[in-house]
C-alpha cells in the first residue's frame, strides 16, 4: 500500500504540473507577441540576399504588402515587398531549429540510456522523439506556406522547385527517421530490447542533423533555399520577434516534453499499483481457499459432469427403452 | 557481461584475428554449401535489369540514358543489398547461432567485423556479375557513347566507387539487419531504417557515378571530391555502428 500513498502524494505535489502550466502561458505569450511584432514592427526587407524576397512578379493576391509600401524599382531590379514570406520567417526558422536541438536531445539521451540502462532515459527519449515529430510537422506546414508565398510552388502546383529542392528533401528523411523510429519500436518486443533498438537508431539517425544543416550551407545548387539570414544581418526590428519567438518556441516545446514524461511516469506508477492490487487480491483469496478462477473452472467441471450423467442417464434410459 | 567474455577469449588464447577468420570461415563455407544468398541476390538484380529494360522500351533511340544510368546502377544494387543483408542474419537468428556464438568465447566487435565482412564480399561477388551486363545493356548502347559524344571515365573509378558503396552499405547495414531480424516486420524494418541512414551516402554516390559514367571535362574534380565525402561517412558510421553492435547483441 505503500507505493499508492506515493503515487497519492505525487499527484498532491504536482511539480511538473505546475512548471508545464506555467513554461506554456509563458510561451504562448511570448509567441503571440512575436506574432504580433512580426505584423506591427517589423520592418520590410527586401534586399536580394536575404530571406525576405519574393522574387517571383507573379501575381499573388492576399499575400504582398498593400501597393502603398512597394518599394518599386531599385538598382535594375523589380522587387515587390513581400509580406506573407516575410512574416512566415518568424515562425519556421525558430520551429526547424528547434526540430534539431530537440532530435539531438533524443540521441544524447539514447546515449545516457545505453551507459546507464535506466529505463527512464529511454522514456525521455522517446517523449524527446515525439516533441521532434511536432516541431518536424510544425516545420513543414510553416515551410509549404512560405513555399507558396515565395517559390509560386504550391501544393496545387507541385512545381519542380519543390521536389527537387535539397534541403526539402533531406529534411523529408529527418521525417522519415522519426517515423521509422516509431514504426520500430512497435515492432520490437520486450521492453529492454525494444528499448536498446531504439536508442541505437536514435544515435545513428542523428546523422541527418549536420547533414541537414550543412548540406545547403555547402552546395551550390541549393540555391532556392535561403540560409543566408543571419549573416546578411537583420535590422533590429526584425531580429526582436524573432529571438522572442525562438524563446516562446522554446519553453512551449519544454512544456509538453515534460507534461509528457510526466504522464508516461504516471502511467507506469498506475500499471505497478494496479499489480500489486492484483497480487494482494489472489493471495487474499487465496488464503480463502478459493481462487475466483478456481471457482470458474470448478462451475465448468460441475456443468460438464451434470451434462455427462443426464446424457448417460438419457442414453441408458434410451437403451432402456430399446430393449 | 561483455567484459566477461573478452577475459573468456583471452583466457583461452584465441587471438582476434584467428576468431575473426573462423567466422567468416563459417559464414563462406555455409555459403558454398547451400550457394543461397548470392544466387538469390544475383538472380534479383538480373530481375531488376529485365525491369529496367521494360521500363525504358519505349524511350526512343534519341534518350541520353547516360544522365541517370548513375541512378539506375544505384537503385539496382541498394534493391539487391537489402535482399541479402535480409536474409545475412536469417540462419543466426532461426537456428539459434547467435546464441551460441554468445557463449562461444569470441569478442563482440569481431561478430560484427566478421558479419559485415561476409556481406561485403557476397555484395562485391554480385556486383562483379551484375555491373557488366547492366553496362553492356543500357550504357554501351546508349547513342552518346556510340557517337563519342559522350566519354566514359577508367573503369577503376567505376569500381572505387562501387567499392566505397558496398562498405557503407555492408558496414551499416549489418548493424540495421541485427535490429531489423528481431524485430516482427523483417523486411519492412529494414527497409524502414536502412534508406534513410543511407540517403547522405546514396546522394554522394550517384554524383560520383554520374561524374564517371557522363565524363567531360573536369569530371575527376567531382570524382575525388565525392569519393572523399563517401569516405569520411563510411568511417563516422561504421565507427559509430562499431561501437553500437555491441549494445544490441544479446539483449
């Protein structure tokens, strides 16, 4: 019984809980005042090299600056302020990074499960993994948006820019390790074994991390993402909603990470207390006498045996009347 | 445990080296016994030849295959490798012998050495079969090179780099065939995992080879420069899975 006044006590101490509640309001605050800087403050960027640029005059309705901010013609060249791309940026660059950051924790404490075989790291790489799939699927969203706002590639085109793009591609597989490591531990039994098997992947799939990061950093023919923003340097009014929402991003990631392995913990506290119930209860019966089991099966020995006696008395009274 | 063992094997004297040609003793002689894996593998990639074939009948006289034959040679033998690495574990895993081969005193790392050695040279044995009928149906033939337009690289660098292709695929994919043969979807597991681990070095392979089989001027440039990225990741993740094999051995 001791182990359910533990599990009593940490419902009424409610740590995580109450950290988890507080990293999200925070969060979420912080995000939705980037939301805001990004369509208040902000100023437009509309020099070639950096992200901001849709550079593509075709026409794009809802999505430009209204005609009062376009900039026009600057040194031979046709810019159209951008609007959607450039508000978009806030938003993806801070989910992709974090997509990364949150994947790396996933190995490093595969890592730390492998040393020390403490299954909680491995529950903590698996919530890890999962925060991954969020902030991966965050990415995509947010990136086919701003494909559309920038590259005229949209899911209703499916233009050539779109699958042929090195950088879309690669992080196509960063998804695919993540599912894969999912697919995999459905399919390994035992929980050490499955537990290894996917900490062992986890390290080895972390090897999409740099290569993702780099792979655009490095070829020429990945020209059509843009990777170059930082270095070009933003004006300050577009670097404030970003580092904020990068910060908002970050504690809303921590939030549900930890509410996760929080209620992972729980679930198996719960699974341990229900065997102990079960346990108590046979040996309490036991001690009776009687398994509740053992009274089944001896209802179902009693039904046959009666079954058997009026099925020989039926035959022997069928015999009876034969002779 | 794995302590345990390496004391074992040193006690017994046995050095790595001589358990490392035992087992791939094992594994040759099993292989010559029954002739399965490399049979089956190179029937698989003729099959996939004949599909090829199929698949671009009706292309035309006028279609450069010389532009992805890089490609198709890839596609050929990532298809053929996952049919072997698949079935490199089968026998250890049904019949017991990695059990066995646990107990035997032998070091962890050497099964791994070993197991990816053997998969190497079924690969490689494959490969010298398969790669010059694939030439001599699709590339030969093709109008670029008959007309001399086109200009092929040596035939070495063709084999470097398949050479570099098959240790990668050897090296991790034993690792992914441990993971994926005890697990209950074997074949989907595998392929599963394996592609994604691969696509860095499949992505650096096919620009070598498309360097090689295209020519023109400058092409050695590409060459080396992807040879040498092919390199660096087969020895960070064979290091890697080195060091992991012995974690999912056993448990």
């Amino acid at each position: 019984m001791s182990k359910l006044q533990e599990f009593a006590k940490s419902f009424t101490q409610k740590r995580e809980l109450q950290i988890t509640i507080v990293l999200a309001i925070f969060g979420a605050i912080l995000t939705t005042a980037a939301f805001v800087m990004a369509f208040t403050s902000a100023n437009m960027q509309y020099h070639d090299t950096t992200v901001t640029v849709d550079y593509l005059l075709e026409d794009k309705g809802a999505l430009l600056a209204p005609p009062a901010q376009q900039v026009g013609v600057d040194e031979g060249f046709v810019y159209i302020t951008p609007w959607f791309s450039q508000k978009i940026f806030y938003f993806h660059v801070p989910i992709a990074q974090l997509s990364l950051v949150v994947f790396s924790l996933a190995a490093i404490f595969g890592i730390i499960f492998l040393r020390t075989r403490n299954p909680n790291y491995d529950l903590r790489s698996r919530i890890a993994m999962e925060t991954t799939l969020i902030f991966t699927l965050g990415t995509m969203i947010t990136g086919s948006l701003w494909t559309r706002a920038s590259w005229l590639n949209s899911w209703g085109e499916l233009g050539s820019t779109l699958l042929s793009e090195p950088r879309l591609v690669t992080y196509t597989v960063m998804l695919m390790f993540v599912v894969a490591y999912f697919v995999l531990r459905k399919s390994v039994e035992g929980e050490e074994k499955k537990a290894t098997y996917s900490a062992v992947f986890a390290i080895l799939a972390w090897i999409i991390v740099p290569f993702s990061f780099l792979y655009t950093r490095l070829t020429q023919e990945a020209a059509a993402h843009p990777t170059d923003a930082v270095n070009t340097g933003m004006d300050p009014s577009n670097l404030l909603p970003f580092i904020v929402c990068i910060f908002g991003m970050m504690m809303l990631g921590y939030a549900i990470y930890i509410l996760r392995v929080a209620e992972e913990k729980k679930r198996t506290q719960l699974e341990e207390i229900k065997e102990t119930i079960e346990d108590s209860l046979s040996k309490a019966s036991k001690a009776k006498g009687v398994n509740a089991t053992n009274q089944y099966s001896a209802a179902v020995v009693l039904n046959k045996t009666s079954e058997k006696q009026s099925s020989d008395s039926a035959q022997s009274a069928s015999k009876d009347g034969g002779e | 445990m794995a302590k345990a063992k390496s004391t074992a094997a040193t006690r017994s004297n046995i050095s790595g080296w001589r358990q490392y040609k035992a087992l791939l003793k094992k594994d040759i002689a099993q292989e010559l016994r029954t002739k399965e894996m490399v049979t089956s593998m190179g029937l698989y990639g003729m099959l996939v030849l004949v599909i090829y074939y199929i698949a671009l009948s009706q292309a035309g006289t006028g279609f450069d295959i010389t532009l992805i034959a890089a490609g198709l040679l890839l596609l050929m033998i990532v298809f053929t490798s996952m049919l072997g690495l698949n079935r490199s574990l089968i026998h250890e895993h049904d019949q017991g012998q990695l059990e066995a081969l646990l107990l035997a005193p032998i070091d962890r790392p050497i099964i791994f050495l070993a197991k990816a050695t053997t998969n190497f040279l079924f690969l490689a044995i494959v490969q010298v079969v398969v790669v010059p009928f694939f030439y001599v149906m699709f590339v030969s033939s093709s109008p670029g090179i008959i007309r001399g337009d086109v200009d092929p690289g040596p035939w070495w660098m063709l084999a470097l780099i398949l050479f570099l292709g098959s240790i990668g695929i050897a090296g991790v994919g034993t690792l992914l065939a441990t993971i994926s043969v005890n697990s209950k979807g074997r074949d989907f597991i595998l392929a599963v995992l394996f592609i994604p681990v691969m696509y860095p070095l499949l992505l650096v392979l096919v620009a070598a080879l498309t360097a090689v089989i295209t020519g023109g001027s400058g092409f050695e440039a590409t060459f080396w420069q992807m040879c040498a990225a092919a390199a660096a990741y087969n020895a960070v993740v064979i290091a890697v899975a080195f060091a992991l094999y012995d974690y999912i051995l056993g448990v």
